[in-house]
C-alpha cells in the first residue's frame, strides 16, 4: 500500500463548491477527485521537462511496444561486424525497402 501524507488547504468558497460539484457527478469523493487532478497536473509537468524522444519512449515502453533485447542477444551483437554507413549501403544495395516487404506481406485491403 502507498504512504499517505495529510494536507489541511483553504479554499475558496465557490472553488470547494465548483470541486465539490464535479466530484458528485463523477461519483467521487471530493478527496478523490483532488487526488486524481493533482496526479494528472503533475504528471504534464514532467512530462514537459521530457524530450519529445524520451517522450515516445517512455510511451513505448509503457504500452508494451518498446523492450530491450536482453542478455540472450548479446552474442549476436558482439559477433556482428562493425560496418559503415557506406557499407550497410553497399549490402542492401537492390533489395526492396522493408516497408514494401511488409505492405506486400499484408496483402490486398
């Protein structure tokens, strides 16, 4: 279970009114209702101090879509030749793109 801290505010009247009203038609307790605004406040702060990659990222791998390879790839990427930019070029050199391989391996729509 999370710690809880207490926090005693004043509020204006017509803003605990205004709170208090959203609250009741989303079915929440006022506390609640805080709660969750202040999560969502803070989590747009940090998320403007990201980058936008570290903001795909993040996305990425929160959605499931971004893993690392892990330690069982690891022989492979030391076995792999260093190669330039060049000679990358030079190998792929008359294979189609990857993005038609995949269109032509989905089919007609």
């Amino acid at each position: 279970m999370q710690k809880v801290a207490q926090i005693r505010m004043e509020l204006p009247s017509s803003l605990y009114e205004r709170l208090l009203e959203r609250a009741q038609s989303r079915g929440q307790t006022l506390e609640s209702l805080i709660v969750d605004i202040l999560w969502r406040d803070t989590e747009e702060m940090h998320t403007e101090t990201l980058s936008e990659r570290n903001r795909a990222i993040r996305l990425l791998r929160e959605s499931g879509l971004l893993t690392s390879l892990g330690p069982e790839w690891d022989k492979y990427i030391e076995n792999a030749p260093d190669m330039s930019a060049e000679e990358i070029r030079e190998a792929l050199k008359g294979l189609s793109p990857v993005s038609e391989d995949i269109i032509r391996d989905r089919g007609e729509r």
